[in-house]
C-alpha cells in the first residue's frame, strides 16, 4: 500500500510539472503574439476635456497649413499628410515616408513612442488627415494614448474656446522615436493581389474616381460617411457598423480601406477601429500604388 501511495504522489508530481510546462509554453505563446496583435490605444475625446487637460498631450493639427495659420488649439503643432508622403522610387505618389524618417520627424517635435497624443482635423477640409495622423502612430507602433478630438476643431469653436495664432514651439525636451511596427494595421499591394478574395475591400473615394477606375471586388463607400453632424462627427460605433451592413461588406474577413493615397481610407480605418468590429487594415499605397502594379 505504502509503495502504491508513493507511486502515485511522484505520478501526480510529474503530471503537475508537465501540466505547468504546458501551461508556461501556453503564457509565452500568448505573450508573444498579444505583442504582435495588441491594439493601439486609440479613442475618442471631447472639446472640454481636452480643454481641462491640454498639458497633458502633445496637440497636433492635421489641417493643412493655411488652416493652421488662421487659427488654432493652443499649443497646437501642425503635421498635415501631404508633408510626411511623397512620390516613391516606383512612382507611387502620396507614399507615406519610411518609418524611419518619420520617426525622426515625430522626435523633432519633441514626441517619442510613449508620449500621449492629441489629433484634430476638420474632417473634409482635411481630407481625413485627422485619421491618417492616427493610423500612422498605431503603424508605428505607438505605446502611448493617442485620442482624436471629437467634432475637430468645430467642436472647440463651438464651446468658445480661445484660439492661437502664429507658431508654435515644439516641445523643449530631446525626443527619441523608438519604432515598432504593427503589420496588422496595413496591407500592400502584393497582399491584394496575391490573396483574392481573401479581403473586403472598401474604396472610400468619390463616385467619380470610382466611376474612372477600381479594385476588382472592391464596395464603394465614399469617405464623407464615415462622419456625421456639422461637427462632423466620426460614426459611432453602432452606426458605422450600420453602414457597412447597409453595403454588404462582409466584415468575416478582414475589411481593407482605401482612397487614392490613404489617406481617407485611414479615417474610414480608424472609425471601424473603434466599432468593436475585427481590427481592419489600411492599404497604405491605395489607388495610387494599384495602377503602378506589377503584371497589370
């Protein structure tokens, strides 16, 4: 009896150390793919908390320079799209700049990878750069909080919030951007054409770039419905879940958003971001890449 006890307490010991590898090999997977799938901390936030707490964030304006100019957040640093792309060595206009450059460009304004950033547009007088500033720092792997000011800069006038003039110095301190890329939040051309079918492509541009040319497959959504109200105001949740069914976009795969460069497909992707809905992907190159393909 005495040898059988003993038998089974070294059983049960060897079944608990083997259980608890395969529960510590279990963790690491997890961890390691939590650090390739974990969202950015992306959200919403409204004109008078922003006004409470403005020290806290890093303000950055997304409306083109004559915007900014004629008047602005305080504090507010301007960082529209069309000063971060250029045409590519393949001839790609609007492309994004390597991550590295842009990660010298963010640490010029005195922004690292952890600091709390603080987007606003106005949404068609934009073009979305809003949602475009957002997605670039989720792209790059921002650790940090980066809220978009609901109702833009509409919402702030509205409340009778002072507004600045003139230029605004970056932050004082030295600032180093340490990259870390989320594949996830993109897809390239090579993506689309080699994984027919495989995506819910949604073209966000106007009809009459629809009209001229598309993706095959692709559902037509122009970007403007993706906001809402004077504010204009992203979809809610539950509204923008509403316009993709009202479309048919079959959201069981993953939804791929683009316009001519990306940039109305970001703001169109950061609104499905916030639905609740599958993480959805930016086709960076958009419209502009498609044509340039290769094998066309």
């Amino acid at each position: 009896m005495q040898v059988i006890t003993k038998t089974f307490t070294e059983y049960r010991k060897i079944s608990m150390t083997r259980l608890f590898a395969l529960m510590l090999a279990a963790m690491v997977v997890i961890m390691s793919h939590s650090s390739i799938t974990m969202a950015a901390d992306l959200g919403l936030i409204e004109a008078n908390a922003l006004k409470s707490n403005s020290h806290k964030w890093v303000i950055l304006d997304s409306r083109p320079k004559s915007d900014w100019e004629a008047g602005h957040i305080p504090g507010a640093i301007q960082f529209f799209w069309d000063s971060y792309t250029r045409t590519d060595a393949k001839g790609v206009k609007y492309s994004s700049f390597p991550p590295q450059e842009l990660a010298v460009a963010l640490a010029g304004l005195g922004i690292d990878e952890k600091s709390p950033v603080l987007v606003y547009g106005d949404a068609d007088k934009s073009w979305g750069s809003e949602g475009y500033t957002v997605w670039l720092l989720a792209w790059l792997g921002h650790k940090g909080p980066v809220r978009l000011l609901n109702g833009g800069i509409q919402s702030w006038r509205a409340q009778n919030f002072p507004l600045a003039n003139g230029p605004e110095k970056p932050a004082a301190k030295k600032a180093s951007y340490k990259v870390e890329l989320k594949p996830q939040f993109v897809v390239s051309t090579e993506d689309i054409q080699n994984n027919k079918g495989a995506y819910s492509l949604v073209d966000t541009r106007s009809t009459f770039e629809w009209i001229m040319g598309k993706i095959p497959g692709a559902i037509h959504i122009p970007w403007e419905e993706f906001y809402t109200g004077k504010d204009h105001r992203l979809l809610s949740p539950a509204e923008h879940k509403k316009l993709l069914v009202k479309h048919g976009v079959d959201t069981t795969k993953p939804v791929v958003y683009y316009c001519l460069g990306g940039v109305r497909s970001a703001y169109a992707w950061f609104a499905h971001q916030l639905s609740g809905l599958p993480e959805a992907k930016n086709y960076k190159g958009s419209w502009a890449a498609w044509e340039k393909r290769a094998g066309q």
